[in-house]
C-alpha cells in the first residue's frame, strides 16, 4: 500500500514569518501537535521549508540564548526544524512506517512531484492496532519500563532538560512516590509562553527557575491496566488523541508506559516485517 492511501490530506500549515503564539492556536484548533511550515517563493507559489512541533517551541522558549524574547516576536522561523525528510505519495507504507521508527519523528510531510499535498504521522498508523490479532497482545508486551519522571516539585527548567536529553514527549510527574500528574511538551511550550507575555523583562531570568512542575503538569493522569490489550490502547489513544498512557498494575502502582511509538514498532513487527 502507498502513503496516499494512509496520509491525511487536511494540510494545516503555518507561514515561516508567523509567531508561536499562532503556531500553538493552530494547533490547539486543529488537535495536532505539529505543522508544516512554508514560505511564498518568488512565483507566489507556497514552498515547504519546515515543521514545527511542541517540542520545537518548549525547547526553545526555555533557551537563555533568546534572552527576553516576547512570543510575539518569536517567528516560527526562529523555531522550526529546516532539514524535512519528506517522502513522495507512492512510497511504500512500510517503508514510512520504518523511516520514522528509525529517525524518531512524529510526521512526514507528503509531496506530489514537489508540492505538499499531505502529511502522515504515527496515529495515522495506529487504527491498524484494532485488528484481532492485537486482541491477544498485552500492555506488558509492549510497554517501557524505563519509566523517566520528575517530581512535582522540580523545577520547570529542569523537566525541559529531561525531556530535551532524552528525546521524549511526556514525563511521569510523581509526589511521594505516587503518580502524581503528567507533564507534556505541550504544557511546557504553554506555559512558557504565558512566562514570557506577562512576566516584565527584568525579572524573567530570576523567575522562570521558580515555576514548578506541579503548576504546569495535568494532575487528573489517565492511565491503563497492566491487563490492557494493544486493540484496548488504540482504542483509548484514537478516542482521546493521547500519544501516551501509563500502565500501572493492580494496586495502582506505575510499571511502565506505552506510547505511540511502542504501537508502531509492534505494527512493523507483525505487519510490516520482511
């Protein structure tokens, strides 16, 4: 099958010269977690030169090197990656499926002899989990049980650095060793930007180190049964939009967690193996 059949084509993109406060409005709108960026070209025509994602503007924002920025002025330009992998509409599934396992990205862009005419990304993938053969296969199968987290009264700056130097989405937040909430790139990246529009200039290097997990993080954390099947996870991350559940045991205790990226690795596995 080619990416054409899979991929979505309601392309939500961003001009390179909008700011971040635009990009997170857009996404919030559109429930997405990341977007194509372009930029009008000498024949007025729209060319691909990004992708910004969450993770994009949390890392940033949280940058001593962009000093005192106000959002506003924080073009999308600034943030976005420049070197987009972007594949054509009659690549293999497959082999899509296996470009963004191995290059750990959320989306691909998707063109039709150069213009973008779509994008695919994991959760495309993810209905696939609602076979019958997924039916058998539990949580435990398939979960990490490196579980990285931080406390609830960490600081916010060093919840980014984590999440930054271990290449991941979400942290466990924990408080008396117990799950206590979930903090995500998207939480960071809207909370630093609220930091940077209201905070007066003088005072934000001294007191974006006393915001604290605990203000930021979602407290009410959904999570998922050790028992839970694949077909049960993709069920719940379809109907919610979650990337990510914890998975915690019959006490209640945390023993993993299970994210998108475990269910695309098990469908290359099952489905898609040579």
């Amino acid at each position: 099958m080619q990416i054409k059949n899979l991929m979505s084509e309601e392309l939500v993109t961003i001009d390179k010269d909008q700011n971040i406060c635009d990009a997170l409005r857009l996404m919030k709108k559109n429930k997405i977690s990341r977007l194509p960026v372009t930029n009008v070209n000498e024949n007025n025509e729209k060319e691909l030169v990004g992708i910004v994602a969450e993770k994009d503007i949390a890392t940033k924002l949280g940058s001593s090197k962009y000093g005192n920025l106000a959002p506003s002025h924080f073009h999308v330009s600034t943030v976005m990656v420049k070197d987009v992998i972007t594949l054509e509409e009659t690549e293999d599934i497959d082999k899509t499926a296996k470009l963004i396992l191995e290059k750990n990205i959320g989306a691909v862009p998707i063109t039709s002899d150069g213009d973008l005419v779509g994008i695919i990304t994991k959760s495309d993938f993810i209905d696939t989990c609602k076979g019958k053969a997924y039916e058998k296969i539990l949580a435990t199968d398939i979960m990490s049980s490196e579980i990285i987290s931080v406390s609830s009264q960490d600081r916010l700056v060093h919840a980014r650095r984590v999440i930054m130097d271990s290449n991941i989405g979400r942290l466990l937040v924990n408080e008396n060793n117990e799950l206590a909430g979930i903090l995500t790139s998207k939480d960071i990246a809207r909370a630093l930007t609220s930091f940077r529009k209201h905070v007066p200039d003088k005072y934000k290097q001294a007191q974006i180190k006393n915001i604290l997990v605990e203000e930021v993080m979602s407290p009410n954390v959904e999570r998922l049964s050790s028992e839970s099947t694949v077909a049960d996870i993709a069920n719940n991350m379809l109907e919610t939009g979650y990337n990510g559940y914890p998975i915690v045991n019959e006490d209640d205790t945390v023993v993993g967690i299970v994210t998108q990226s475990d269910l695309l690795g098990l469908i290359v596995d099952l489905e898609l193996g040579e």
